[in-house]
C-alpha cells in the first residue's frame, strides 16, 4: 500500500497500439481511489541497477494486487523466450497474489482452432507446429498467456484464482473494472485473505 493507504494494482498489457487504452485504465483505477502501477503510466518505481525485467517483477512483488490484460499482440519487451507481461503474469500467479485477468475473444477462439495442430494425441506440444504472425494474432505465445491464466495444466476441480473475463472491446474492459473494484472494502478484505494462503 501507498503511504496514503491505496491498494497499489499492477497494470500489466502489451502497450504499442494500446497506449491510450492503457491510460484509460489506470485512470479508472486512480479515479475509484487505487494506485495503478505501470511502466507506461510513469508511476512503476524503476532501480537503474537492474534491468527491465527486473524492475516489473520487482513492482508485481511489492503490489497488493493484479490486473493483466491479455491481447491478440504478445508486446514488444520479449527477453529471451517471453515477454515483460507474460512474466508479470506468471510471477503474479506464482506470489498468489489477487489477481484479476481479461483476455480477448480472438485468443480464446484462435487457442480452440489451433488446438488440433498444436498439439499431438498425448497432447504434448507438436515440434512440427509453427505460427506465422497475422493482423488478427501476432504470436503464438499469447495463447500460453490465456493458458497460463485459465491455470491449463491443472486439473480443473482444483483450480483456484484461474477467472479470465472475455472482452471484445474497450467497454468490456471497463465494466470489469467496475465491477470488480468498485468496492475498496471488499478488494482489501480480499487482499488480507490470500495473504493467509
């Protein structure tokens, strides 16, 4: 929390083409009393002796809570074999940190066409699969996003903390927000409770 007492959210999404939307959304959540983290609304505090990566996990460490935005375009800060935000989400899952996630319509769709070529009967993943970007989806990863998220490897009867919201445009987004955040009580209850976890 902030000195002033605001739950502190990390706000993880790819940026490039969303910039506005991304400001749109930390300003709902500093309009609704909450701090929003993120690199692209200037207020994630940064140690310039660690590296980018660093400093995102570092702020999804210290956060109270977690908002991730999953797009058809993976983001640009790829390090190695994932991207800054597929890391924040996979640390904020890890930390069972409270966490909150969307995911466009277009992945979940593109993850049930896919799913026949991607992998093989055993369902391991098919070596012989590739993905070339298109306009609709840019990289393959971002279904392992969605999956990640949606906890796929787990047996569903013991999945806790895996609710991804669908979206479809801005709006969407936004009644989400609404309808989870609205109450400061109930987010800060939930908060002290998973600490306990």
């Amino acid at each position: 929390m902030t000195d002033d007492g605001k739950i502190e959210i990390v706000v993880a999404s790819s940026v490039y083409g969303y910039e506005d939307q991304l400001n749109q959304i930390c300003g709902l959540f500093e309009q609704m009393g909450y701090q929003p983290i993120s690199s692209h609304y200037k207020t994630m505090p940064t140690d310039p002796s660690k590296s980018n990566m660093e400093n995102c996990l570092i702020a999804v460490e210290n956060c109270d809570a977690f908002f991730g935005v999953i797009r058809p375009f993976y983001g640009s800060g790829i390090i190695g074999f994932t991207s800054i935000t597929h890391e924040e989400m996979k640390k904020a899952i890890e930390l069972k940190k409270p966490r909150w996630f969307v995911a466009h319509r277009d992945i979940r769709v593109a993850r049930e066409l896919f799913k026949q070529y991607r992998y093989l009967p055993d369902k391991s993943i098919n070596p012989d699969f590739t993905y070339q970007p298109t306009k609709l989806m840019d990289d393959i990863r971002v279904i392992d996003m969605y999956n990640d998220t949606i906890l796929n490897d787990i047996d569903p009867a013991e999945r806790i903390g895996h609710w991804t919201d669908e979206f479809y445009n801005f709006k969407d987004i936004e009644k989400v927000i609404q309808t989870q955040f609205r109450k400061i009580e109930r987010i800060s209850d939930i908060i002290q409770k998973m600490k306990t976890l």
